[in-house]
C-alpha cells in the first residue's frame, strides 16, 4: 500500500496508532486510548478517513480555543467600559 502519513489520535492527540484488521476490513486503532476509525476494505481509505476525523478534531479545537480568547477579550472590554464609567461618573461630581 501506498506509505500515508497516519495524523494523530482525534480523541487523545496521541501518535501511537497502529493499522489493524480484521476479515476484510482494514482499520487504525490508537494504542493509548483504544479508539478506532472507520472500516474500510483498503488500507488507504483507511488511513484517509482516520486522517479526517483528525483534522476535524484539530479545527473544532482551534476553534473553541479562538472562542475562549473572545470571550476573554470581551470581559475585558466590559470590565475597561466600567472603569471608563466610573471615572465619568466621579469627574462629574
């Protein structure tokens, strides 16, 4: 089969997956955490569709990350907007 890069675990991140098998179905398990990816008659499809749900995993959580920054981002600006109130507040009086 053609040599394809095998992406890291979408469910524990870690590297160490291994192809498997079994009658005529050809699969990549991952050793640390035991999950596995799709069945597939050809190793290739295999390796590929494993590969997706590793990219999928690896935007989903760039992407909560990017929404944690936001949410920071926000707070601090609610925070900055009550201060800049106060002081508003207190040079009228």
């Amino acid at each position: 089969f053609m040599a394809t890069r095998i992406e890291p675990c979408p469910f524990c991140g870690t590297e160490h997956n291994h192809i498997s098998h079994n009658m005529l179905a050809f699969f990549v398990v991952c050793q640390h955490c035991n999950s596995s990816g799709p069945r597939r008659r050809q190793v290739e499809l295999a390796i590929k569709d494993w590969n997706q749900l590793s990219a999928s995993q690896q935007q989903s959580e760039q992407s909560n990350q990017r929404n944690l920054q936001i949410q920071a981002l926000l707070s601090q600006l609610q925070t900055l907007e009550t201060e800049v109130l106060n002081v508003i507040c207190e040079a009228e009086n």
